[in-house]
C-alpha cells in the first residue's frame, strides 16, 4: 500500500473487498497479530508528520484522525508527544513568516482576515493565531474585527 492505514479504514477496505465479514475479521487479526497494523503506531506518525512536517495544529490533526476511525485515547498520547517536542506558537510563527513573505503592501482587514482564517484552517486555536497575528504586527483594529465576526473553533 502506499500509505499507512488505521485499523478502521483497513476494515472497511476489506469489507469492501471480500465476499464475508469473516474473512476480513480473519484477515484484521492477522495483520494485528503481525503488528503490520496498530492504532497508537499509526496516531503517532500521522500526528509527527502532520504537526511538524506539515505544521498543522491539534484540531486539525485530531479531527484527521477521529475521521480515520483512531480510539481517542491513541490521538491524545500521538498530540501530546508530538506537542511536547515543538510549540504551536512556533508552528504558527513558521506558517505566518511564510505567508506574510508573499503579501504586498500594507495588510489590511481583509488580508488579516485571509491569515486568521488560513490558520484556523490548519488547525490553531484562535486565541494562539490572534496572538501570534498580534507579535507579527498586523493591525490590531483588523485582529479585533476578525476575532468579534468569525466564530472561535470547535
């Protein structure tokens, strides 16, 4: 396969795949029994890559990983070993210097809005983005416009 799988996204590619529900029962233990195929393992390299290859934020990379079918108890222990290592603030930091870079001129409320939005995409709180949007000096009037008209994360 080309990329790692959690084990309920290999169930439901084996039962898509084969004539019986035992046979991909048969199948799962097998590769569990292997250790071809493990949640925690799987949690950790997603949450490594995407929180400091990609530099995504818990949100995002938690939200990933409930869609994928991962046990909470594995996002949490993948999050907090990942997030131990770096902060998001540097996370946001290294995101906003790079978008800044490509901006022209003054960052209005509309461009302010475009990063606040962007990063609350990755999956930052608002509360670290509006305070990192303030340490790079984007106008203060903009940040409390956007932080009043745009509803806080999940």
């Amino acid at each position: 396969m080309r990329r790692a799988h959690s084990v309920h996204e290999m169930r439901q590619l084996l039962e898509r795949r084969t004539e019986s529900a035992d046979d991909a029962s048969a199948v799962l233990a097998r590769l569990k029994q292997n250790k071809y195929l493990d949640d925690a393992l799987f949690a950790a390299e997603f949450a490594r890559v995407h929180g400091l290859a990609r530099r995504q934020g818990r949100f995002r990379i938690s939200r990933e990983l409930r869609q994928r079918g991962v046990p909470d108890r594995h996002i949490e222990a993948a999050l907090d070993a990942v997030f131990a290592e770096t902060s998001e603030a540097d996370l946001i930091r290294v995101r906003l210097k790079r978008k800044l870079a490509s901006f022209r001129g003054r960052i209005d409320q509309r461009k302010a809005a475009s990063l606040y939005r962007g990063l609350l995409r990755a999956g930052f709180s608002g509360d670290a983005v509006r305070d990192a949007l303030r340490a790079a000096r984007v106008d203060a009037a903009a940040i409390a416009d956007i932080a009043e008209s745009s509803p806080e994360e999940e």
